[in-house]
C-alpha cells in the first residue's frame, strides 16, 4: 500500500499504464523505488485515475 502522485498515463492495448511518484509507503512488504509503473485494465471499475492527482 502506498501514497503517490500519477506523473503520466499511457494507454497500452487493452491495458493503461501510470507513471506513479511514490510519496509514503504504509506496509513494507514489497520494496519500492521512487518512481513505479501501475497497470490496470482497460475493462477495470475502478476510479478514473488523473495526472497530477493523488
């Protein structure tokens, strides 16, 4: 689980990729650097994620 900011999205197929800055991180169990790649499906319900937004 992590805090951050999407730097750019890019559509890719039938998947979006999002540039994300990581600002905190809440469970150590994975390690992250400072800048990540999230990728959610097309198809996905889940909230339309904005560049700049948090």
């Amino acid at each position: 689980v992590f805090h951050g900011r999407i730097l750019a999205r890019r559509v890719v197929g039938q998947e979006t990729r999002y540039e994300v800055e990581v600002r905190a991180r809440y469970r150590q169990r994975f390690p992250l650097v400072s800048r990540e790649y999230l990728w959610v499906p097309n198809t996905c319900g889940c909230p339309a994620l904005r560049e700049g937004g948090e």
